[in-house]
C-alpha cells in the first residue's frame, strides 16, 4: 500500500496529541523534570512524522518490488496514456495506456526511472509549485519519426500536497498521424506550387520575348506561341488532375450504388484512346467477355481510371508495340474469392522494383524528364489508387525490367 494522504493525516493527529499531552505535563511538573518531557514529546512528534507505515515496512522486510501502478479509477475514459505523480515526481498512479508505453513505470519509484526526458521531468516541478499548466512535446521511443504531445496540469489539490499524494497528472496523445498528414499536406503544396511554377515561368518568359525581341519576328513569334500553349495544357491537365483527385478523396468513404457494365466502360474509353495510340503507333488489342460484367461503381470515375492505365501504357510502353487491355472474373486464390478483373498490359521497359511501391504516390514519377515529355503530372496513378479504392477493389503492379508492365484493378463483382 502506498502512503495514502489519509494515514498521513492520522500520524498527525497522533503526533499532535502526544505534543498536546507533553505540554500539559510541563505545565504541572517542576521545572528540571519539564525539560525532560518537552524533549521526549519531541522526540514521539518526530518518530510520529517519520516512522514507516507498517505496509511499507512490511514490503521492504519481504524485499517485494515496486508495484505496478494501479490502474486509475477512471483509466478507462482515458484512451490515452495517464500518468499521476506527486510533488517529488514520484509515481502515484497511471492507466494501462501508459504502461504501454512505458513499460518500466513502477508504483512509488521516481517517474525519472520509467522517463528520461528532460523536458517533462523539468516541467512537473514548475507546474506543481505554480499550477501553471504546460505543454511539452517529445519523441517516441520508437524512433524519431514518432511524437508525443505532453499535457502536464497541477491537480485541484496539487498545491498542497503530502508526499505519495497525487499533485500532477500528465496527460499523453500520440502527434504522430496528426504530423504525418501535416507533412503530406505541406509536401503536397509544395509540389504543386513547383508543377504550377514551371510553366508559368516559362508563360512569362515568353511574354516577355514576345513583348521585346521578338515583336517583329513573325516567325519566332508563332514557335513562342505554340510552346505557351503546350505549357497552358500542361498547367490545365494538372489543375483538371488535382481536381479530380479531391472529387475521388471526397467520395472515398461512400461506396459507389450504380450497377456499371465494366466490360462496356472499358471499351467506350479505349475507343476514346485509339486516336492517340494511333498517333503513337501503338496497338491496342481489347478483350472482352461476351457477357456484361457487373459491378457496383461510379462509371464516369472508371472511366477515368481506365483512361490513366490505358494512356499510361501508351505512353510509356513505347512506339510501335502492343498494349493489351482485358476484362474477365478472376478467382484469385485465398480468401479474396471471386473478382472482376481488368489488366493492362505493355510490352515497354518496365518498371524497376524498387519504384513499385511508391507509384501510387502523387507526384511520384520513375522518370522526372521522361513524364513531362510524355504530358504526365504524376497525379494519374493516385487517382486511380483512389477509385479502386472506393469501388472496394485492390491495384496489383507488375513488372519485370525489360519486359513491361501490367496494372490489374480487381474488384467485387454485383451481387
Ligand atoms: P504521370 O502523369 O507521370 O504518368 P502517373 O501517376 O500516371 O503519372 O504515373 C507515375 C509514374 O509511374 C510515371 O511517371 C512513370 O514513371 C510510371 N509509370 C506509370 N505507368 C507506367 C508504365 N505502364 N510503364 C512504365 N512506367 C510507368
């Protein structure tokens, strides 16, 4: 049992009585004898005030460690680690969360030997002398990509507290998600501002060429336009893509209703791509199912998607070769049953492994150059991992290096 504020007081009282009976002894003895008694009753205040609880001479007679804290009454309305220690920062209590994430707190030992973080460990003194309230943040134990948010509030009583009595609660959230997205968000401002940038400088530049040099050089005049035009398209497809992606996001949690033909959509928009893949001399070589494949979906969405992956594959997969586009039912083995599946197949340099994973990431490109050349803002794939997404569907990505590429979006079927 830890020294309660209770048996605190009890000592007191008992301490104060034997002062009590002393004074009236020395009141009524003679005057040698009085010096006696005054320094016994001393002595019995002193022993009162400091002699151990029985509880704790027991524990230490048995040599039991520290307990573990126990758990607040009211742990469970806290989904975040608590911790509660009194004036001398030793532990007095703290919730399973907290001894998650610390798992050498120990009841009635320094909250030092369970925390080393000196921000927090200098904090709980200066909030306990002026009730003051602070906030510190510190890394996780798990590395410096994780952080804690630390909340540190003196308790209604802390001010006048006895030792092992709570008189600071510190309270923990993990900053971690909350950071993450904050860096993906000025990340993501970041890249657009330097998509936007280039071609506006280059807008500019002209302008500029237009305005001075190159005013009587009809010539020069109608090769300056045509780039500012490519550049204007440029910075339309990226502001048509950003768009598109927050129209996707926005709609991500609520599943499509419509029942769509898959097989049907697919082949309305590679009819729309044969123009292009024509320009590119590119083949496209379709194969549908007789049969209407159903799925629950957004159609002008899919259409999207399989626009970005058809487009892709012409683009990237290289003159003169074939790309191959199929709708089927795959019953992928495991637990995944019964799908609707359309793949896209290039037969163009591939992709290297160690780029697989981050493709799906907005404006993650293998090749910079090579993308702009193409026309590409980086934004196509994110789409289309956000419209599988929503249709309940997964985005599988395979290739060898040398051999080409084949993106397959699987979906649940209608039931
Ligand atoms: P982009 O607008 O640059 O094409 P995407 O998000 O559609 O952006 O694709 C991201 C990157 O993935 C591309 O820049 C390219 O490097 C790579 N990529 C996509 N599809 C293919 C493919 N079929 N073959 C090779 N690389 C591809």
């Amino acid at each position: 049992m830890p020294w309660t504020g209770a048996r605190d007081r009890g000592r007191a009282a008992i301490g104060a009585a034997i002062a009590a009976v002393c004074i009236f002894a020395v009141l009524l003895a003679r005057a040698e004898f009085s010096v006696w008694v005054l320094l016994a009753g001393l002595v019995a205040v002193a022993l009162a005030w400091l002699w151990p609880s029985a509880s704790s001479r027991e524990d230490r007679r048995e040599g039991k460690p520290p307990a573990t804290p126990p758990l607040l009454p009211s742990a469970s309305v806290f989904p975040d680690p608590v911790i509660l220690v009194d004036r001398r920062l030793v532990v007095t209590g703290a919730n399973e969360a907290a001894r998650a994430i610390l798992p050498g707190l120990k009841e009635r030992q320094p909250l030092a030997f369970a925390l080393r973080s000196p921000e927090i460990l200098d904090a709980i003194p200066a909030v306990a002398a002026s009730g003051e309230p602070a906030r510190v943040e510190v890394p996780g134990r798990s590395g410096h990509e994780q952080t804690w948010e630390v909340r540190i509030r003196r308790l209604a009583s802390g001010g006048a507290t006895t030792l092992g009595e709570p008189a600071v609660a510190l309270f923990f959230r993990d900053l971690t998600d909350h950071r993450r997205l904050e860096t993906m968000r000025v990340d993501f401002i970041a890249n657009v501002s330097h998509e936007l940038r280039t071609p506006l400088a280059s807008l500019s530049g002209f302008i500029d060429t237009l305005k001075g040099p190159a005013r009587d050089d009809p010539k020069a005049r109608e090769r300056f336009l045509d780039i500012m035009q490519v550049q204007a398209q440029r910075m339309t497809r990226l502001i048509d893509d950003l768009l598109q992606l927050s129209r996707v996001e926005l709609k991500e949690h609520v599943p499509p209703t419509s029942l769509v033909d898959l097989g049907q959509t697919v082949a309305h928009m590679v009819e729309v791509m044969a123009p292009l893949a024509r320009e590119r001399g590119v083949e496209l070589a379709l194969d549908l199912p007789a049969e209407p494949i159903l799925i629950l979906g957004d159609r002008d969405e899919l259409l999207r998607l399989v626009e970005n992956l058809v487009e892709n594959a012409i683009k990237y997969g290289g003159p003169g070769k074939a790309v191959e586009i199929v709708v089927g039912r795959s019953s992928a083995a495991g637990s995944e049953g019964e799908r609707v599946e359309l793949s896209v197949r290039d037969h163009g340099p591939g992709i290297p492994p160690e780029h697989l994973p981050r493709l799906t990431e907005r404006f993650y490109r293998v090749d910079v150059a090579e993308s702009r050349t193409q026309g590409g803002t980086g934004l196509g794939l994110a789409i289309v991992k956000h419209i599988v997404g929503r249709h309940r569907g997964r985005l599988a990505i395979e290739s060898t290096p040398g051999q080409g590429a084949t993106f397959r979006a699987l979906f649940p079927p209608a039931p």
